[in-house]
C-alpha cells in the first residue's frame, strides 16, 4: 500500500463487495511501523492519514528525536515537525539532521522541503502574546502546503481593529482564531465569516483565567455558528485541522 | 440623623477636627433597625446609603415579606423592591400592602411612587434569554430614579445589531452589559464606550457554560477596561450599583 | 446584497483596491434585521454566511418562537431549523406555520423543502443513548443539504463493532463522533480516518462523568491530530459545521 | 476626531438626526492605530474613550514596549501606564523613553507629565501583602488624574482599625476594597459607604484560597449592594474604573 | 464500662502501667453494638464519647428509624437526636415512639426529656435564609444540655446589627457563625471574641456561591484566629463540637 | 483596659443595664493599634482575645518583621510568634530581637519566655511528611503555654499504630488531625475520642490529592461528629484553637 | 469460536509462531454481533472476555431492553444482567421474558439459572444508606457465579464495628469497599488485608461531598496500597472487577 | 506471628470457634513496629500483608530513608522498594545500604535480592512520555516477583500498534493501562482482555489535561467492564495491585 489512491481504490472494492472488510483492514496493517524501543514510527500514517509526519517533541530526549526523525527520513518522509522542542534541543539534532527552528513557536522543521502553499488559511490573534501559539498553528499548516496570512493583535476590545481587516477574513477557507483572556475573538469573528472557524484558547491570562480554562470555556459556549474548538495552547492541532479542511476537494455534485 | 446632607455636615466636622471620629460613629448608630423576631429591619440604611429599601425575597415566606414591608411602609418607605418572589407569594403580599408585580424579573415594588427619570443607563442582551436578569436590572434602576434605555438580543455573534446601536450605547452614562454562554458582550461593548460598563453574567446557556461559570470568567477577564462584573443572575446588584453611578454628583472642581 | 456571488465579487473589488472596506462594511450592513421587540430577526445571515436559518428553542415561548419563523417564512426562508423545542411547542408553532417535528432530537424544521442531499458526513455514536445528540447533528445536516450516514453504538470498549464499519468511515468527508462517558470514540476515529473529525461530548453517564465534563476533556486532549470539539450535546453546533466542511470547494489550485 | 467634546457634539448630531449613525462610525473609525508588526497601536482610544495610554508588559520584550511608547510619545500621549513590568525590563525601557518606575506595584508611567488630582477614591486592603495589587490601582488612578487616599491594612479580623478610618472611607466617592484569603472587606466595606465600590481579589493566602479563587468568590456573593467585582489581583482595571466614576460628571437634572 | 469516670479511671492505670494499653482496649470494646441487619446500633458512643445518640436520618426508611430509635430506648437512651427527617417520617416514627419535631430544622428528639441548659453558646446568622441550619445546631446542642442564645440576622452588610450585639457574643464560651453567600460572619466574628468560633456555611445563594462553596473557601480562608469550619449546611455537627467545647471542664492547675 | 479581668467585669456590666453597649465598645476601641506605615500594629488584641501575638511571615520583609516584633516587645509582648518565615529572614530579624528558631515548621518565637504548660493537646500525623504542618501546631500551641503530645506517623493505612496509643488519644483535652492524602486520620480519630477533634488538612500528596483538596474534602466530610477543619497546612490556626479549647475554664454549673 | 479453552489454544499457538497474530484476530472478529438498528448487541463478548452479558438499563426504552434480552435469550444468554432499571420498565421487560428483580439495586437479571458461588468476596459498606450501590455489586458478583459475604454500616467512625469482623475480611479473596461521604474505609480496609481492595465512592452524602467527588478523591489517595477505584455509584463495575479476580485460576508455578 | 501460613491458621481457627476474634486481633498486634521518632516502621506488614516492604520516598531526607532501610535490613527485609526519590539522595542512602537505583522511575530497590519471576503481568502505555510512570510500576511488579511484558507506545491514535500486539495483550493475567492526555488505552485495552484492567492516568499532557484529571476521569468512565483506577502517576500502586491479582491462588473448588 503506498500512497491514497491505492486505498480509496481499495475501499470502493470493499464497497461494491469485491473485498471483504477484513481483507481490506489485514492491507492496511501492513508493516505499520518501526520499534525503537522507546517509540513505534509510524511510516504509514502520512498513507494512511494524507498527512505530514509529526512528533511532538515535550518528554524526549533530543537523541530519541534525532532517532525518529533519522528513520523517518531515511524512508522518504520530508517537512517533519517536531513541535514544543527547545531551542537546545533543536541545536542538539540539528548536528544529525537538516533542521529549521522557529524560536518563537518552538517549533522544528526536519528535512525541510520546499511546498507549494494551497488556498488561505487565516490565522488570527487577539494580542500579541497569543503569538507563540498562532505561530505553531500558521508554520504547521505552511509546512504542509498551506497559503497562510497572519492577523495579530486584533482582540474584540479595539473592534476596529478587527472590522478593517474584514476583507480579509472573508477571503480565508478556514480561519484560527487564538486568544487567550475571554477568548471573546472566536464570536465575533464565527460571526462575520461563513467558513469554518477553528478557535484555539491560550493559556495567556492571569488569576480567573485559570490557565486557559476561562477561553476554552467561552469558545466552547460561543454563539456563533460554524466554531469547533482545540485543546488549550495547541495551535499545532488547530494547523494540521485547519489544512485539511482547506485542502478538501470539491463535492463532484 | 435624617438625611445625607446631615452626615456630609458632620463628617466634614469630624474632618476638620470638631467632632471625634467615635462620636460620628455613635450618631451614626443611634436606633438603626427594628427587631420583627425572624429579621431586624433596617430603615437606616436609606440614610447611611442613599438607597431605595431592598427586600431579597428567595427563602422568605409571604408572611415574612408582608412584615417586613409594612414595617417599612409605616416608616415612609417608598417603592421597596423585593427581588425573586414568584407571582403566588406576590399576591399574596398584595393582600395587605400596594404591590406591582414584574413577572419576567420575579420583581415587585411595594408602595410604588412616581420617581423622576435621570440620567441614562442602556441596558443591552446578549440574547432574548437573558431578558428576565435584564428586566430585573432595568426595575430595579428605574425604580431608584433612572431611566433605562433596553437594547436586547444584541449579541455579537450578529455584530450589525450592535453596531446599528452605537450611537445609543456611547449617549449612556452607565452600561449594563447581560449575557450568558460566551459572555463576550461585556468585552465587546466595553472597548466601544467610555463609561463604566457592569457585566452580569446569566445562568443561560447548556453544557460547558456550566450554569453560568463561563460567562462569568469571561467577564472577569475581559481585555477591555472599564469593566467590572457582579455576580451570575444579579440584576439586581448591576441596576442597583448602575444607579449610584448614574446619579454621582459631578466634581466640583 | 442579495447573494453570496455578490459579496465575492465585492470583495474582490476590496482586494484590488476598487472598493474600500468601510465602503464595504457599509454595504454588508444594510437593513439587516427586523426588530420583533423580544428578538431582532436577521435575515441577513443566511446571505453573509451561506447558511440555513436557526432558531434556538429552549427560553422562548411557542409565540415568540412562532413570529420569528412567521418572519422568516415571509421573506422566503425554507428549512428553518429549531433547537431545543418540546413537543407541547412544536405542536403549538404548527398551528401557524408548517412543520416537521423529531421527537429523539427535539427538533423541528419549519417551512420544510426538498433538499439534494451531497457528499457523505458520518455520524458516529459510542452508545444508543447518544442518539439524540446524534440526530441532532444529523438532522441539522440534512436540513442543510448533506448526505448522513449514521453509524450508531460503536462505541470502542467493542472495538471490532467500529473496525467492521472501517469502510463507512472512511469514505465520509466528515466525521461527527458523538460518545459520554469517557469520550475515547473521538481519539480512536480520529486515528483512523483522514476527513475532519467534530467531537461532540454528552452529558451520558453518571458520577464522575460530571454532566459531560470527562467526554469534554477526553475529547479536547485527543492524541489524534484532526479532531475538534464543540459544547457538550451540541450536536446542532456540529451538523452545522460539518455541513460547512462537507460543502467545502475545491482548491483552484 | 481630535477630542471628546468634538465626538459629544457627533453623537448629539446622531441623536437629533443630523447624522446618521453610519456616518459617525466611519468618522471615529478613521485613522486609529499605527501597525508596529507585533503590535496595532491604538492611537484613537484615548479619543474614543476618555482614557490614558496603557500597555499591558506581561509577555512582551522591552524593545515591544519601548517601540510601542515610542510611538505614542511621538504623538503627544503622555502619563502612559505599563502594567506587570519588571524592573529590569523598565531599566531598559528608560533608556529610550522617560520613565517613572515604582517596583512595588511593577507599574512604569512613560513620558510623565503633571496632572492635577480631583475627586477622592479610597484604596483600602485587608493585609499589607495586599499592597502590590493596591499600589497598582492608586498608580493608576492617580495617572489618571484623580486624588487617591490609601488605607491599607484594615482587614475586618481587627474591625477597630476599619471603624477608625469610618470617616475616610464615608467622604470617597469611590473604593477599591483589595484582599485575599476569606475577601471580606469588600462585603464589610459596601455596607459602610454609599458610593460605588470595586472588589479587587488578590491571589495571597494559601491552602484553600486556590490563588485567589476564594476571594473571587466572596466578592461576587458580597450581600452588600453596590459592589462588583474585577480580576484577581486586577489592580489596573480597579484603578482606570474607579477613574471613570470619580470623575463623572454631575447630572443636568 | 457503663459511664465516663470508669473510663478514666481505666485510663489512668493505663498511665501509670497498672493496665495494658490492649487490656483497656478489650475492656472498652465489649458489646458494643446491636445488629439490625440494616444498621449496627451502637450503644456504647454514649459512654465512649459521653454523647446523646444520633441518627441521621437522609436515606433511611421511617421504619428504619423506628427500629434503631425504639431498640436505643429500650437500652435507656434519651433525647435521641433525628437529624435531616421529614415532616411525614417524622409522624410515622411518631407512632411507636415519644417525640419531638422541629418542622424548620428537619430535626427530631425521640424519648426527650429535661436536661439542665448549661454553660452559653450563641449561634449567629447572616440572614433569615440561614435559620435553618441555625435552628439544627441550635436544637442540637439544646437537646446535649446546653443552654443556646440566637442571634439571627446579623450579616456584614449591615454591621451595627452584629456590633450592637457585641455584649451578647462576648458573653459567649462558643459562637456558631451560620452563613451562606460570602460567609464574611465567620471572620468578622472571630476578630470580635476571644472564644472559640464554629463556622457553617450554609448553601443559601445562588450564581456564583455554587452551593456554599463561596461560604465554605471564605471561611476556611478566614483572617481570624480560633476558627474552624465543618461542612456546608451541616448545623447538627456544630451544635455537637460546640457542645463539647461548652461542656470542656477547668483545667485543675 | 488592660486585661480580660477587666473586660468581663464591664461586659457583666454591660448584661445588667450599668453600661451601654455603645459605650462599653469605646473604652474597648480606646487606642488599639499603632500606625507603622505598612502595618497597623495591634497590640489590644492579646487583651481583647487573650492570645499570644502573632505575625504572619509570608510576604513580609525582615525589615518589615523586625520593626513590628520590636514595638510589640517594648509594649511588653513576650512569645511572639512569627509564621512561615524563612530562615534567612529570621537570621536578619535576630540581629535585633532576641529570637527562637524552628527550621521544620518554618516558625520563630520572638522575645521567648518561659510559659507554663498546662492541660494536654495531642498532635498526630497520618506520616513522616505532614510533620512541618504538625510542627507549626505543636510549637504555636506550647508558646501560648499548653502541654503538647506529639504522635506522628499513625495513619490509618496501619491501624495498629494508632490502636497502640489508643491511651494517649482519650486523655487528651483536644487532638489535632495532620493529614494529607485522602485525610482519613481525622474520621478514624474523631471515632475514638471524645474531646474536641480539629483536622488539618495538608499539602502532602500527589496527582489527584490536587494540593490537598482531596484531605480537605474528606474531614469536612468526616462521619464522626466533633471534628471541625482549618485551611490547608493551617498548622498556626490548629494550634491557636486548640490552645483555645485546652484553656477553657469549667462550667460554673 | 465457542469457549475460553479455544481462544488459550488459538492464543498459545499465535506464540508458539503456528499462528499469525492477525490471523487469530479474524478468526476471533468473525460474526461478532447482530445489529437491531438502536443497538448491536454483542454475543460474542462472553466468549471473548468469558463474563456474563449485561445491559445498562439507563436511557434505554423498555421495548429496547427487552429487544436485546430476547435476541441474547434466543442465542442461550443466561444470568443476563440488567443495571439501573426502573420497577416500571422491569414490570414491561418482564412480560416478554423471564426476570428477577431487585429493588434496592435497581437491577434485574434475565433468564436467571443457578450458578455455583465459588470463592469469597466480601462486600463492605460505611453506612446504611450506600446499600443500594453495595447491593448492585453484590447481585452482579452473584450473578456471575461468585460467593458475596456482606458487611454493611461498618464506616470507620465506629472503628469496632469494623475490626469485630476482622476475621470475616481477612478471608476474603476480594473486598468491595463502598462508602460515600470521606470514603475512609476503603483506607483502613485496604491496610488491614492483604487481598485486593476495590473502592467504590458513592453519591451520599450533602455539601462538600459534592455528589461524591469527595469520596472519589480520598479512595484515590489512600495510602493503603492494594486498592483501585471505580466510578461514582460504579457498584455493577465492581462487582463485575471483583468476579475476575476471585475467579482467577492459580499461576501454575 | 512469622508467616502468612500461621496467620491463616490462627484465622481458621477462629472462624470456628476456637480463638476468639479479639485474641486474634491480639496476637496480630504483637510488637507490629520500631519507632524511630521520624517513623514507626512496620516490620509487621509484609507478615500482615504478605508484600515487599515499601517506603514513599518524596519528603522524607536519605538520613530518614537510610535508617529505616537499614533499620528493615536488620531484621531480614529484601527487595525493599524506595518510590520518588532522587537520584542523589539515592547516592546517598547506597553510601550505607546496598542499592539498585533507576533513574527513569526514581524509584531505588534496597538489599536487593533474587526473586523468581512468575505470571504475567503487561505494562502498556499510550506514549513515550508516559514511560517514566510505566516504569515504576514494572519495577514494583518485578520486585515483587512478577513477570513484566512492556508494550510502550502503543495510544489509540494509531490503533494498529495495539492491534499488531493482541496476542500479548491477550495472555496476561493482569493489565496496567498507562496514559496521559485523553486516557482512551485503558477503554479499548479493557474492551479486548478478559482479565483484570488497571488504569494508571499520568500527567502528561498540557492545556485541559489539567496535569492528569482529563486521563483520570476518562478512565473512570471507561464503558469497559473489568478496569479500575489508581491515582495519578501513581505506578508504584498500579505494579503492587498487579502483583496481588497476579498471585492470586486458584480457587478450590
């Protein structure tokens, strides 16, 4: 099994009853993976799943990083992120491995590839230090082929602010929308668009924000129609969500 | 001790040396409530504080509320709220002392007398479910003698609803801002006016809002200032509080 | 303004610096609601967002829920949706405007009109007593012009009831997992498809499900990249969003 | 757009309907921020809203904020707040821009300027722990323009200390009532004065204040009227709110 | 082992070595209790910890209670406490055995009888809302031999209620301060007396007192010395402790 | 007024209608406190509450410390205690007050004296880990002249360790409960004994002992009667309670 | 696939290398449920995982349960396990099929034969009022073939209650310790035998039980080790746990 | 009283009359420990209990720990498992006692010892990150005489890593499910084995993981029967637990 078309080829079998469901799964499985010991590579989900490969750097040494990204490479895997990985960390596989580090968003690109970028992915902050997580989400959804245009500091209490760049919001395919605080930004701007919009609460705040905890809830709660929300800080997630929806293919109708 | 100007009169007096700040107290002091058993009835605080009589009517029975008022009453007390009394215990209350009855508020003014209309306090909703909170914020004001300018459904999930009202939000002097789910109308609100803005989060909302918690965090940390928030559900403590800033006599300067 | 080909073609016109955006604003603003006293109607929405009308039920009255749709039918909206609506309710807005009603998901769709129904969103359950979140979602997407497959009581402590359906889920442009208790649906699908997944956490369980909160949490923190989540039993919330997932156009590219 | 009266006689302009309501959004719209980058500076606020400067220093670099003070010293903003800066940040700030630093409280006032004090708000707290936060809200209050008299340590277990200070207390015409642990100065202090009272909740104590959860919550349920509530340890929003009130003007009656 | 000077006679031989430690043990464990099957009643606390005996009542069949209360008076207890019983329980276990109801408190004394009031603890409220509560530990510690002095409706917002009365709660060897809302009582109280200080938080409020949460953190937060709390709306546990408290004999130094 | 002699005298004064209430509160408040700036030293409450000094190290400067112990100790206090102060911090205060030092209970006792040691408190732990929180009891309760048992390391998870000084236990006048984890100690205790049980729920603990909240629920949620609780690691107010109830006098009967 | 000894033979031979492992999974996937629409109900999990069917009763119609008991019925269930089930729904389900039904426990088993107790579990309950969980975990264990010996209204504030039955606790093979309120039982159990303890909180309790959350906590950080927790209320898990381990068979050495 | 076999026949010989339980209780109690001032260690319990004995090792001093090892070692005790302690009071305590220390689990073994390895116990965990947690539990297993199998990595999100492994899964006699984040493993491991599941939640994991109260509520509220749960990051308990239900003798019959 080797690449997408290969797997929808084969599910459309098991649709019209050409392959049974088991068979279709025992295909599937094939040699998923590598044991490392400490970790289990996963080289099929980028077949499997269409997606970059990612690892998420937090608890890892920078040997046992340099080590998955090595047998990653070695089969062919490019752009791969390693996400929440320190400045030393990423100096230390650096020596191994072809590596870009985004010091803000602590995040790595190993065997970094040039991609085209796709459609438009709006990325929208409400203060300036809602960046570091916005930056995850806008380089994650750029490293995997996503035309991305950063909106930051456009918080809902200098509406204005947000209203002059309407425009540009209502040209996005998706919009992430990051703030911390009341998390008020994903309202208003599930308000103003008709794609979807994807809102990721920060941990940015202090004393009842708990955290995070008071964004998340807002987001959750929102009025607007067409918001879904990512865990606290993940902009990574809200990335990779966000490049799938933008690189849905068109209804055949 | 009858009336502000009195305590003015002597507190200047207690500033300028003439009377020692323990026998402003003891004046102060003097008979302040009458005892009915299962409540000790303030008829002082009208003096001490300026304010219309207050009775919260949860977890008294009609015959409690009926005592206290007509103590009151016998007193020259005027349009006495009582807060959270449903429509059986009104009427019943009715029966022995002049009552209107506010059924969306659960609000009811015994001994109602014309007051004059000052100022002007907007009170806006984030939906037409936060209307009963509303209501009881707007009573509760314009029974202390303001007018009260609604402005309901106006949350910013439809943003064109409330900016089609700008003009009547910046002409306030005081803004009520009531809203459940998100709460993001607190923010929003407060970065587009210069006057204080009092949040009150509503029990409103299902899920994750979690009987009125997400609102209320949301308020508290809003980005925008001049904001400040009472608790969930509290009309009362918003039109109450909106009122003492309404009604604030200007620097004299 | 009175069609979404309209507001594009402005926009561009704002891009290539033809139109200026306050011009634009302006606009998108006009006449957008009418103002009912206890609501203010927007038919403007369905315009700036593409979207089918909603009205959520729950703390309106069957007469206020009634003028809105009156309102609505009048200006020619069809396949209103309404949330959160008794059936006591529902029966009582039939009187006045046609009106299919479903009891599981308390939903109603006033002014009912044929609907091609496209592309294939999956609506997955971990139990049977998820449904009626379930239907909500679905109904909401059928309402809005998708295809529904529903896959029901997959739940993964009987992983090989969800492994037999692995074709289903992955030919579906979306998936909605729907699942109580502990939520683990969400990370289990999420792992094996490559569409959108929209986590829907209910309030099914008991103890420490705490109303929802653990399927919450366990959603928001999923390991699968992909996933993310709206309110506990917002299962209207997710039906919208991925009726604006699967409507998706293609990338020009 | 120039100054306040100017936007006074707009909205009165909007209210008799000289000018549409439109019209005067697009008017205070024009112009309001210059865009650093990192940051849209809102030169306009201090138009819209009457108010000083601030910027937030939590989670941005001394080259943000003196290249954001920067700016508006360039414009004629004076008395700017920086809030939660530290000292080492605000050493390096001074270097560019003039600076009062005041540790205590981690507040600099960029480009001070001589501004006369009116009015009389109190700042009192339970305990001296409570200064920092205290010191924030009078700073703040007096770049602001108003007169600030500080009462510190008078929490209610030594009510005689509160009692002494009676007459302080009665002649404000605001008070911020900063505490933690147990918060019951703001519910003793409310039922003391008749003016407008902002509970700020600090996050000292330990064990079961959960950093400041259990003064949030004491101030929220106060049974004293007139109260409301910001952020813990919010000491800045008491303090710009309390300037808002101290200096409003009188009614026309 | 049949009453308190027995044990401690025990006791000291226990300390001068007279008696093994696991020789008195045996000794005080011998038939201790009767075995009903759905209850093990014990008939030896009294003597152990010098008590009345107590049922709570929540959960628990009227002839459940029946049975345990019938059995304890055939051993020669009186004044048996019933705690948190209906008034339609209560006439049913009335039927079989002597007792006394007290409809506010859900509180019921089986076999009463006259015992000496003795020593003084007063219990203090908040509002009338409390009574309840009040009343439970009030009729508790009455029905252990203590004489109990009220004093309700005495809350922080209006502080000349509580100080006028401070002759009466410095008279006291314990006070009981019931509060809900923000429980500020309990600290002002406990500045105000130099006795031990039982706090009960009560589950009066609404919003953001989360059913006596705000009460229970104020007053385990409480600035004041010598308190201590127990659980919310738990009156019969304070009436208990403050009972032992008053009934403590001199030290013999 | 200078002593508690004094103060009963007028208060029974005060009960028989020789003095007004008001009056005997003036001669209470008569010059209480003494105003350092940053503390309003108090120096009336060791008459007003006959209790030992005591100053709250936590966010104090030793400068701070060390100017408030010293106009205590020339008023004549002796035994100060002063609270989680560190040990450099109590190194700088004893270069200018004569100073005792306990490490494990971060505590110190200023201007020592030796101080009888009457009745008996015991102080048990659950393990070898809750010692600084019993220390801190222990040490506040032998400075305000009271005979302490320590019993540590007795949690229940090995009964018969407990069960072993089963004698200690029952000859104390009152026994405070250390514990963290799930806090069971003060159940098993409050079931053994029949003296006044105060729990001190601490820190102690791991994952979901969520800083000790898990201890804290358990005693307050304890089923044996005669138990109160203080804050968490509350090891100061335990003891100074405790001192309390040890030093009771006896019923006049 | 028919029996436990089949799928060891299968399992064994997958180590030995005859078999593949993914051969085994088909084989053991084959046919594994019949779907009726509201349910797949899973025959094949008895042999799978070698327990007794069950259904949770919760959300479930009457028509429903009796749809699947009946289908499980035809394919020669037995001992069929209903939990949380009304009388009423049991009366309907009973029309259609063969049912005991236990009250207290809200439980009910289908097609009920005699199976052969084996082994010894020993039940425990802090008081009288957690019999309804105690019984649900009984039942359940008893259904599936074990011995139960039931221990009830043994809490720890009455430790002689607890430790007269010492004996009949160190015989067991498994303890099922319930308890609600401090849940400390399961702490003093768990130190007192040396088999496996499961805890199982319940909802009893009021306050600061916060529906058992309280309970839930302190069983999670007993110090005794040995024991694990199920959920809140949880007593089918239990039982349904404790079956497993009393019937483990020997390690063969 | 030296071993369990003397301990079962005491016990035997009470169940039929010939011992009195409270001799028994007696003779168990027997010179159960050594007071070392700091700690009373239990000699007693791995009599009593049947287990290696075991010191928590956070917040005690390696002084503390190498007295009681060395204390343990005179009296015979092997494999004596020190949880939590660092790797130089490790250092420290080797200077005095033989040691095996392992820094991945912080968890050191004391007069270590051959044990024969027996069973099978099958540690799992959803991540690398979790292997820390994983390891502590393996380690108590194996010094405890267990069979370990490990199968690290192996989360939900790529569920064929825990399919390829079923066989292994299969053949346990015990299971210790160890995850972070959203805690899926323990419910899809629990829905695919027959035997004991026991959940160990750990605190990998940021944003609304809440460090590990999302994992451990999910485990919870796993739908699969035949799990419970232990604290988080508790795998000292999970690995003693294992190794009961591991041991367990057959049943007789």
């Amino acid at each position: 099994m080797d690449n997408k078309q290969e797997i929808l080829r084969l599910l459309r079998s098991v649709a019209d009853g050409t392959t049974a469901p088991e068979d279709a799964l025992l295909e599937l499985k094939e040699s998923p993976f590598e044991d490392l010991g400490y970790a289990k590579v996963d080289f099929h989900r980028s077949v499997r799943q269409g997606a970059a490969e990612v690892i998420y750097g937090a608890g890892k040494t920078p040997e046992q990083i340099a080590g998955i990204v090595s047998a990653m490479g070695e089969r062919g895997c490019r752009n791969i992120l390693i996400t929440r990985v320190s400045q030393e960390a990423a100096d230390r596989v650096a020596e191994s491995v072809p590596l870009e580090y985004h010091l803000l968003a602590k995040l790595a690109v190993a065997f970094p590839a040039e991609r085209k970028q796709r459609g438009n992915i709006v990325v929208a902050t409400g203060g300036t230090s809602d960046m570091p997580v916005a930056e995850e989400a806008a380089l994650t959804a750029e490293a995997m082929g996503n035309r991305v245009t950063r909106l930051y500091d456009v918080g809902v209490a200098g509406l204005h602010r947000l209203l002059s760049n309407l425009d540009v919001l209502m040209r996005a395919r998706c919009v992430i929308a990051v703030a911390g605080m009341e998390g008020a930004l994903a309202s208003v701007v599930g308000g103003l668009v008709d794609c979807p919009v994807i809102a990721v609460p920060t941990s940015v705040g202090y004393g009842a924000s708990f955290g995070g905890l008071s964004a998340l809830l807002s987001m959750l709660n929102s009025c607007a129609s067409g918001c879904s929300v990512v865990n606290i800080d993940n902009g990574f997630g809200a990335g990779y969500l966000a490049s799938r929806i933008n690189q849905m293919e068109g209804l055949e109708d």
